[in-house]
C-alpha cells in the first residue's frame, strides 16, 4: 500500500532518509536501507574533501544545528561505497554539492557510473554560502540543473532553499532546465543557542537548524510548489513521525527525506515511521498512499480567498479543568471569562481569531459561524 514511484524509481514506500553524515559512507547507507527507507541519500559528495571541526553538532529537544559540511570521502572512493551501500539492494541517491556547472555535471556522471540511481544537487548549503544562497537565483539554479541534466541519464533532483523570495521561480527553473524533480527544504541558517554564563553559541557560527524549528517553512515551501510547479517533490524538514510524512504528501510531495530524526533517535525511527504511515493507510480505507497526494492543497487558500465570516468561539466540552486560565489570560480582545469550571465566551465581543482554540491544552474551544 505505501509503495509509490517517484522520479521513474520504485520505491517500497516514500520514506528516505536524507544527505547527513549518518549516510556518510556505504555501510550507513545500507543500514539506512535495512531500516527500511524506500530509498536513501548520501552525504554530500565534493571534488576536494574538508576536514571536520569540532563541536559541529548541537541539538534540544526540538531540533538541531550543525556545520557538517560534505562527505570525507574522496570522490574515487565512491564506487567503493556505492557498491557496499546497494549489495543488498535499495535505491541510492548520490548528493553532490560544487560550484560551477560544469564541476557538477563531473561529479553527477562519475557517480552515475558508480551505480547511483539518481543525482540530488545540493546547491543551498546555509554555512558556508552568504545570505544569499546560490538556491536563490532561479538563472544560475537553471544552468547548474542544464549541466548535470544533459550529463547523465538517471533521475535528477535540487535540493531547494527557504531562503528565497519565491521558491516557485526557482522550481520552474528546475523543471525547464531538464531536472526531473525537487526536494525542499534543505537546513535554514540560524543559531540554536547562546550559554548566558559564557556568552557563548553552543556552536561559534552560523549553521544549519533543522527538526521542528523549520517543518512549518518546509510545508509551506512544499504546498508553494506544488501549487505553482508540476514537478515531483521530496518534503524534508522536521519530519519524526508518521503524521509529519502525511502532512508533507497531503500538501503535494510525492515523498519525504528524514535527516534530524535519524541523527536524534537513531535508524530504528525509520521503521516505526514507515509501519505508522502503513497502519494509518489501512485504517483509513486507503489502497495507494499516492491516493492522498495534495488532498490537502484544496483546503489551502491565498489570504485574499479566506472567508470573512462571523466566526466566535465556543466551549465544546464542559467541565474545564478549575485550575487553568489559559484562554482567559491570552483572549487579546477580553471576551473570554472564567467562573469555577464554567467558561463563558462574550460574543459580542469574540472577533474569532482562533487562538484560544490552539492554546486550550483540553481542546474544549472551537469556531463556530
């Protein structure tokens, strides 16, 4: 039931786990495969390796930070790996970062000889790169796609950036220079953390967030081009469940990268994931999980669409816990009050905004015309 195609591949299901130094060589990746990800990334792949630095990880119970760079193994040792990394079987996608268009399109048909079954560019690393990542410009996205595209003849895919002004551009660029597909989106330049103590980053630069912090972005980048685009999409960003993989292909990705969630809980969380997403299929009546790509884009609306209905809100289910206020302290326009275990909305004075249907940890407040 989860087995779907993507990009021309069969995969057994859309889960893959992601680039990132858990696929940093072939025996990571064929434990990623034996997890049971319907494919897999390897670790960016460079001309010239760098060396690590130290501390480059840091993480919360929310998500992480990291300046890895790009795979230390040089680009010869590949076809080592490769073979190690699919002597089981599995899908093997090759990332590969560079800075030209033709340095790309080098490392794309050597690693295509290698056996990998696609090519992922990954063209918006948020460390190294100014603000302004190479991702942003749809022209140079659309010679680096060209290149490779004309290079090889597996699948190929861009790794895209939030940080854009309109990742659609940039993803049509992608699509009319002859890639095959996106993943979005790749890690968002931040800073995790600063130790008051020592006025001190946990990590002394820049580096890339990712986990929860940026699922909200990659789900709006994902629904954005699936709106926009007719290409396949890969949905990456924070996703550690199966309600998180889900929301990603409701709002129009075919399939979806886990990297974080990896790194954080270990491989197993791939199985459990791929066995919930399996669990909520049949539960569900579904026969195909293509069947519920983009069902969620028709309840997606630009703001100029929104109703503007005479929405109040109302308690569903009473009692409510005496000793918790939270709609009456956050309610912003006072029309929330509290007697005992009785809360009373004023509906006059409700302009129906929402948030106290959120912040209610009973969820005993809902909209109502």
């Amino acid at each position: 039931m989860l087995r779907t195609n993507f990009l021309g591949l069969e995969l057994k299901n859309p889960v893959i786990v992601a680039a990132g130094p858990w696929n940093r060589d072939g025996v990571r990746l064929r434990e990623s495969i034996a997890a049971g990800a319907g494919a897999v990334v390897t670790e960016s792949i460079v001309s010239d390796t760098m060396l690590d630095v130290g501390p480059r990880i840091a993480c919360d119970d929310k998500g992480a930070q990291n300046i890895r760079l790009y795979s230390d193994i040089q680009i010869e040792g590949w076809e080592r790996e490769m073979k190690i990394a699919k002597s089981d079987g599995g899908i093997v996608i090759a990332s590969i970062s560079a800075h030209s268009p033709s340095e790309l399109a080098y490392l794309a048909s050597k690693l295509e000889k290698f056996g990998a079954d696609a090519i992922e560019l990954s063209v918006s690393n948020p460390m190294l790169e100014s603000l302004e990542v190479v991702a942003s410009h749809a022209d140079v996205i659309y010679e680096m796609t060209k290149a490779v595209s004309e290079a090889i003849h597996i699948p190929l895919i861009v790794k895209l950036s939030q940080n854009t002004t309109n990742i659609s551009k940039v993803a049509k660029a992608v699509r009319e220079a002859g890639g095959s597909g996106v993943s979005a989106i790749n890690t968002v330049r931040g800073i995790l953390d600063v130790d008051l103590e020592e006025a001190r980053p946990t990590l002394s630069t820049y580096g890339g967030i990712s986990g929860d912090y940026i699922r909200p972005m990659a789900l709006s980048s994902v629904a954005t081009i699936a709106q926009t685009v007719d290409i396949p999409i890969s949905g990456i960003g924070g996703i550690s469940s199966a309600r998180h993989a889900l929301e990603f292909l409701m709002l129009g990705a075919s399939t979806v990268q886990i990297g974080t969630a990896v790194m954080m809980q270990g491989k197993h969380v791939v199985s459990q994931i791929v066995k919930d997403m399996d669990a909520w299929v049949v539960s569900h009546g579904i026969s195909r999980i293509d069947e519920i790509r983009g069902r969620a884009l028709e309840n997606l609306k630009s703001f100029d669409e929104m109703r503007y209905e005479p929405f109040v809100s109302t308690v569903t289910g009473v009692p409510c816990k005496e000793n918790c206020s939270r709609c009456v302290e956050t309610c912003m326009y006072g029309a929330i009050t509290k007697a005992g275990n009785t809360v009373h909305v004023d509906r006059t004075s409700c302009t129906g905004c929402g948030l106290c249907t959120s912040i209610c940890p009973e969820k005993k407040l809902s909209l109502e015309l």
